[in-house]
C-alpha cells in the first residue's frame, strides 16, 4: 500500500469513517482530541491497553519477529531503543499496515547527551551555565535522533542533585534549582522546537518525576526523604519549568515521596501535574517500574500494581507488561473505570497526533537525513564547542595554562590520557567510541611536529598495582611539562553506580603523587562522572581542568582550552567537598542559630557551633566556582532604587571589565537574602546570572532585572509570596564572592 493511501485510510479510522461513504462533514484538523475520541470509539479494550504499553525493542538483543507480533497484534503503542531508518520502518509498517486500527507507534529513546553525535554529559553541560549553547545542543540531537527515526526522547534529567556519591549525578543539572528550571526550559525548546510535527522535532520526557537525585546515602533506588517544602522549593520547579516550556510527556521517577511511591502517587502524577500545573501530556513509568510496588509493599500483587499505578494517572507502562496483563480484569472488575483507559489513550493518542505520526507515519524515517543529519560537520563543531565550553578551570597557579604552543616537550600521562569510550559517559547508547577523540589525540593535533610528546599510561583506571608508576615518572622526568589525566571510567557512574569514596580510584593517586614530585608543571585533567575529591591536589598540583565526560570531540575541545584556543568560561552547577564527612554539601542550606564565623577554618576554634571539629565547613571549591585565563573586575553594582513599591521591577546593575591578559567571557551570578523571613531561608539563592564576553581592557554595564516572583518563598502555610521587608542583593563570581547592596520592597 503506497503511503499516501495508508494515511487517508489511517485518517477515515480516526473519523471514524472507514468503510462508510466519507460524506460526513470534515471535523476540524486541527482538534486533536476530537480525533482521537472518534478513534477510542473504535477501539476493543484490548486495544486501549495495548496503547497503554511501551516495549523494549533494542534488536540488537531482542528478537524482531517478537516485537513485530505484539504490534500487530495491536499490544504497544510505542517503542524503544531502537533507532535507524530502516529498522523503525519495518516495525512502524508493522503497526500501520498490519494491526486491527493502523494506528502508528511512537518510538522513544534515551537521547540524554547527544545521539550519534555524543555530547559532554549533563553535568557538564550544566556547568556551562550557557542556555544558548545547551538549547543547541539539544536541538541537534533531535535533528540527529529525528532522522534516525526517534521522535520521543526520554530527555531532559533534571533531577537536583547534591550528593556526589549518587551515580546519577552525572545526568544531572546540578545542585541549584534555578539554574537547573533554566536548563531545563533550554532543553525543551532544543528537543520540541516550535512545531512538534516538523520532522526534526521530537517529543521531551522530562525524568525522573520527582525527588530521584535525593536517594538517602546518595544509594541509587534508595528512599527518600523529602519534606514537602524542600519538595516545593527545591525539586519541583525544574519540572513545572519542562511543563510550562512545553514538555509533551514525563516520566514518573523509581523512588518513594513521604512514603508513596511515585509509579502509584496520585498527589503528584495527578492533583499536583494536571489539577495544578495544567499538563496535559501523558506520564509514563521508569523501566518495569510497577513491578516495584510489590517489594515495597504497597501492592500484594501485580493486579493491584498495576491498578494502583493506573488510577494515581500513570498513562504508559514502560516494560513491565503489568497493564497488558492485568488492567482488563481491573476495568472487569470494576477497580479501573473504562473512561479513566479512555483519558490514558487519549493523552497516548493526543501525543501521536501532535508528533504529526497519524499524517505521515514514516515522516522521521527519511534516508536522505539520516545520510547527511548524523555526525554532520555542525554537529562535530558543536560538540567541540561544548566539551571546551564545559570544562572548569579549578586552579591555575603562576599561570600554568594556557600552554605555549612553543613549548619543547609534553609527557602526557594517565589512564584516561588515551581513552575514547569514557569521554561517553555511562549512558552509551547509539554513540561510537572509536569516533571519540582522546585527550593525547586532541594534544597532538593542537602542537606543532617539533614538539616532543611523550605518553605513559601509569596505571589503569582502577588497578590496584603500582608496578606501571615508574615508566610515568621517567616519561614526566624528561618533558618540560606534564599533562596527568585521571579520574573515572565511565562504569563508575551512572544508573545504579553510587560510589561510597569519591577519590580517585585504584592507585591513581599514587601515581599523581609521584608525578608531582618530578617538580615539573604538572596540568592535572580531571574526567569523571561526578565531584571527586581534590583536596589533596589543590595544594600540589599547578593546574587543575575539571573536564567531566565530554563527549565525541572532548580531545579537540579539551586541547582547545589547554592551549588557550579558547579561555574557559564554565563555572561549577556543583560544590565540590573538601572529604566525605561534609556530603552532602550545597550552598544554599538554610540559615541555622548556631552558624560558624568563618566556614574555611578547622572548627577545633569554633566550639559550640555547628561544624565539626576536622575539617572547615567551606567546600573545596564553591558553587559558580571557576577560573579564567584572565581576570574580571566588579565595580559599581547598585540598585536603581533603594526602595520599591508595588509592581516595579527591581532593577540591579553592575559593571565588569576584563583587567588581564586574555579575552574572555566571564558568568554573572545574582544571589539574593531576604534579611527577614516567617520561616528560616537559605542564606543566599541564586536568583539570575548572565555571562558576558569582553575583550582585554574592555568593560561593560550588565542589568538585572527581579520581580516580586523572585523574592516569594514558601510560607509555614504553603502559600507562595513575599515578605515585604529588606533584601540584599549579591552580584559576584561565585556563591562565596561576591558584592553586596540592600533595597527593600513594600
Ligand atoms: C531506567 C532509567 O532510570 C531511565 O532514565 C531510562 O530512561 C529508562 N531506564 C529507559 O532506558
């Protein structure tokens, strides 16, 4: 059957005209719902459920022939984890052309730092604090997803997270709320466009919804524990920023909220999302996450699993099969109402008209995008952009970088100096590692042929043996400088990879130390899924480039930087802990009665305060901590008033000038106290940043501009707004400094 004839058969179903004349009037095209409610009077509740089920098609492991034959047999409305034109074709043609109603699937994947075209990972990219570049990054994964035949991504992860020990991390936008609601409006705009039905755009999922980044013990799938203010303030509103953006899905998250766990928890998935914030996407489960309600003891079966999943307003099962196999009998038995299927359909089928699937089934499935979308020269340029641009300069002594192009002889050393796969991070999915360029391959295309690079492994990622350290120390003993590159493999984060120490593993920092002993200049890059702990080498080392995993081009980016082809910018969506004991650590933890005066000193002086009496409480290094290559003034910040009154916006400017070497851009930071409150807030918020580039010697005059909205906080009766009163405003480069001036509101 040609195509053209598939969708005007596919289009009188939806009418709910096929085999009749088709006179009857033309519904409007555009009411989508209409649509869709002449399709479910169609439908056998056999064919409700089966929309109500999304199933694991990765051919690489399953059987096509298996997934063929529950589409047919009308059982998923959707897949995933299968991507490339022609095997979505092939199964896309099974639901179109061989089941019952001819309704297309959707086909989702994880596409959360890149598709083909692998991206530096979310932490990373949050660490860029730059919403242009996440937004096109995103918007070049959908392009390239798109054209492989996605259009439903399980993306963005915008789970706040502040306990490096917590695998996901890695996922994530970071610790701070406002900065990850503005990363996640940049993710869907990049991923959703302005028109859901264009080819290259496809269908956000923000995840995992909610409270999944605060697992007790940073133990992934543990519970949590989540007040409710801290779950308003701090959780929510990267989420109700996806929804307000746009997000056409959401994914309901693993983990417990004051006990229910949120597969089954209606006060989010239902009064919260669709009562209170308006989504009228549809929400679908974590991986055969209804299975879970029986080890948690909420369900005795998987009949009542699935009812209780059902009836909290979770639409699609993801994996589990417990809708297909156990949802009739609830509707038979009158647990499930058969208009509450109907609701979960319709939003399924909503979404499928939306995607544009009922009009051209095949539209993401084009041959000519797929040859010239995928790892196009844009994309590669924009991932080395990225992995240059997500790279945190944590110290630079005497000017140890940027690096001479002129310089004699480099020993490039370290376990993670050659390697490809780790720069992927741990969600490798359609990425290629042998695409990847390493750190020693970024070096060598960066210096000229007349400069000796020596390299030497040292030890591997997580061995236990010191045997390999001596070759390293020759090879550093020899070179003018030393570039050490350690850290993490990407097993070592990721989903259910918590790790208890966040040193550097194995005997790497045997080998750092006996590097740095040499006494040559030693770069230390660091690439890992999460914080590590760099106590030890902030005193000893002369540089430190905090690199996370940074994607297909992290070699040419990282070389970028190194050399000083381009002067970091990024600044830290993280604090970094000085030692275990201090996780979790966060900036804006609230004000306390018994504050230590100065947190960068050992607390054996300050008893009876709260501290501990080995170790400061100050981070190793802050949140929005980064350096650059050249150095920034501030001067002049003031308010346009000293007191407003009604709805005037309050308005702050502050003036920058670039006084070093080195152009560059430098990242603004607005935090913001309110003196006095009902409840105890945190000491500062951040509230608004701006990065600006400035060239040697020039200045400019930023404005920021905060509403009565910024200044609302949670009240002890829940209520959202202001207390009129004084404020401070601090505008500076990073949470720990900063320039202070007061206003008040009325
Ligand atoms: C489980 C993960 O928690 C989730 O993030 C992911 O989208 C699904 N698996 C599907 O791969």
């Amino acid at each position: 059957m040609s195509e053209k004839i598939h969708s005007i058969l596919i289009l009188l179903i939806g009418l709910g005209l096929a085999g009749l004349s088709g006179c009857s009037p033309k519904p409007d095209e555009d009411n989508f719902e209409q649509k869709a409610n002449a399709l479910i009077k169609q439908m056998s509740l056999d064919e409700k459920i089966g929309q109500l089920n999304v199933k694991w098609a990765d051919t690489r492991v399953i059987d096509t022939s298996e997934v063929n034959q529950l589409v047919r047999a009308g059982k998923t409305g959707a897949v995933f984890f299968v991507w490339g034109v022609d095997k979505v074709r092939n199964i896309q043609k099974q639901a179109v052309e061989n089941s019952r109603l001819k309704i297309p699937l959707m086909f989702g994947l994880d596409v959360v730092n890149g598709h083909r075209t692998v991206f530096p990972i979310g932490i990373a990219q949050s660490c860029s604090w730059d919403m242009d570049l996440i937004r096109r990054i995103e918007r070049g994964a959908a392009s390239e997803a798109s054209a492989e035949g996605i259009n439903w991504v399980f993306s963005p992860m915008v789970d706040i997270s502040r306990d490096p020990r917590w695998g996901r991390m890695c996922e994530s936008p970071g610790e701070d709320t406002w900065l990850a609601s503005r990363i996640a409006e940049a993710k869907i705009k990049g991923f959703q466009g302005d028109d859901l039905a264009a080819n290259n755009t496809v269908m956000a999922c923000p995840k995992h919804f909610v409270g999944y980044g605060a697992p007790v013990a940073g133990k992934d799938y543990n519970f949590v524990d989540i007040s409710t203010r801290s779950l308003y303030e701090w959780y929510l509103p990267p989420y109700k920023a996806c929804i307000d953006a746009g997000a056409g899905s959401l994914m309901a998250s693993f983990n417990d909220l004051n006990g229910v766990p949120s597969t089954a928890n209606k006060g989010v998935l239902t009064d919260l999302i669709r009562k209170k914030w308006g989504f009228d996407g549809f929400v679908v489960s974590d991986w055969e996450a209804i299975l879970e309600l029986v080890p948690y003891g909420i369900a005795k079966d998987l009949s009542e699993s699935a009812a209780l999943s059902f009836n909290a307003g979770l639409d699609l099962d993801m994996q589990s099969e417990t809708y297909l196999k156990y949802l009739k009998e609830n509707v038979e038995n009158g647990k499930v109402s058969e208009e509450s299927i109907n609701q979960a359909v319709r939003n399924i089928l909503i979404a499928k008209y939306k995607l544009g699937l009922f009009d051209d089934p095949y539209r993401y499935c084009n041959k000519e995008r797929e040859a010239t979308e995928v790892m196009s020269d844009g994309m590669i340029s924009l991932a080395r952009e990225a992995a240059a641009k997500t790279s945190v300069l944590l110290k630079n002594e005497k000017h140890s970088l940027p690096i001479s192009k002129d310089i004699k002889s480099i020993a490039v050393i370290g376990p993670l100096a050659d390697s490809k796969r780790d720069h992927l991070g741990s969600n490798l999915i359609a990425g290629d590692p042998e695409k990847v360029v390493s750190i020693l391959e970024g070096i060598k295309n960066k210096i000229p042929a007349t400069t000796k690079l020596l390299y030497e492994k040292g030890c591997n990622v997580d061995d236990t043996d010191a045997t390999m350290i001596g070759e390293a120390v020759k090879k550093a003993s020899k070179a003018d400088m030393v570039i050490l590159v350690v850290g993490e493999d990407a097993s070592m984060s990721g989903e259910s990879k918590s790790r208890s120490d966040i040193s550097l593993p194995g005997v790497q920092q045997d080998l750092a130390r006996e590097i740095i002993k040499t006494g040559k200049p030693c770069i230390m890059v660091v690439c890992s899924g999460r914080p590590l702990l760099l106590t030890e080498f902030d005193k000893s080392a002369s540089a430190i480039l905090m690199v996370w995993q940074a994607g297909i081009q992290a070699g040419n980016g990282i070389a970028d930087v190194l050399f000083g082809d381009y002067n970091p910018s990024a600044r830290l969506s993280v604090s970094f802990p000085r030692n275990m004991g201090q996780i979790p650590l966060y900036y804006n933890t609230t004000r306390i009665g018994r504050p230590v005066a100065d947190p960068d000193i050992s607390g054996k002086t300050q008893d009876w305060r709260s501290r501990y009496i080995d170790s400061p409480n100050a981070p190793l290094y802050p949140f929005g901590y980064g350096l650059s290559y050249t150095d920034f003034a501030y001067s002049d910040l003031k308010m346009s008033k000293e007191k407003y009154t009604g709805d005037e916006e309050i308005e702050v400017s502050v003036k920058i000038a670039n006084t070093g070497n080195y152009e560059g851009e430098e990242t603004v930071q607005l935090y913001l106290t309110d003196l006095i409150t009902e409840i105890t807030r945190p000491l500062i918020e951040l509230k608004a940043a701006q990065k600006v580039f400035l060239k040697k010697g020039e200045s400019k005059t930023l404005n920021f501009r905060l509403t009565k909205e910024d200044l609302a906080y949670y009240h002890s009766d829940m209520t959202f707004r202001y207390d009129p009163g004084e404020f401070e405003v601090h505008v500076g480069r990073n949470s720990r400094d900063s320039q202070m001036v007061k206003f008040s509101v009325d």
